[in-house]
C-alpha cells in the first residue's frame, strides 16, 4: 500500500487518544501537548523515511504511542492511509545499547525540531 503523498498526523484528539494517554500517565495539559507534538515529530520521520530505522524518540511520545496502538482500528487505518503499512512497536529486549553512528543518526533526523524534551526510547 502506497504512502499518503502529504504527511498528516494522526487525530489524537477527538479521538479520545490524547485524553487517555493523559489520564494513565497523570500527565499535566502541558506534558500531553509535549507528548503529541514529539510523537507527530516521530511519525512524520517514519513518514518521510519508508523502511528507514528511527533511532529514538521521547519517552512521552512513546507512552502516547502505546496508549495510540490501543485504539486498534484508527490505528490500523492511520498507518494504512499515511504511513503505506502497519508500523508496529517492536520492543528491544534487553534494551537496545545505541552506536555513536546510531545517536548521530537519531539527533540529525530531529535536528529541525530541536533538542529531545525528556528522556529518551531508543527504537530500532
């Protein structure tokens, strides 16, 4: 399945998403908005990299990605219709040590946005 030609993100909002990913993780509306806004950063770099590995991404984002997995089908249909395939979350275990070419990777990909708010997932 092709990806969309434009990358969207998700709507986390009217959806139900982002409300329950706050509510679980006792997140204040300002963690919530950090939350989304680094997940879409996330999604959009799958976007732009089809079969490209994303290194690393904010743990909040990642908290928000597990609570966005949840809610099956809009996920499904998300990934379908923007992403071209089904991108799944595939821990590491143990967890994933990265190389120096690893972290370079990761901060030039998020270079536009800035420097990573919190802690860190790294992702493979």
């Amino acid at each position: 399945m092709p990806r969309a030609a434009d990358f969207t993100p998700p709507d986390l909002t009217s959806t139900g998403i982002l409300d329950k990913a706050q509510q679980d993780n006792h997140w204040s509306d300002a963690d919530a908005a950090e939350a989304k806004e680094w997940y879409e950063h996330f999604l959009e770099l799958k976007w732009a990299s089809p079969g490209k590995p994303i290194y690393v991404m904010a743990n909040k984002a990642d908290r928000l990605w597990h609570t966005h997995i949840t809610f099956t089908q809009p996920y499904q249909k998300y990934c379908d219709d923007v992403l071209g395939d089904f991108l799944h979350h595939t821990p590491t275990v143990p967890p994933h040590h990265p190389t120096p070419i690893q972290i370079a990777d990761a901060t030039r990909q998020y270079k536009k946005w800035g420097p990573i708010p919190d802690a860190t997932t790294w992702c493979v």
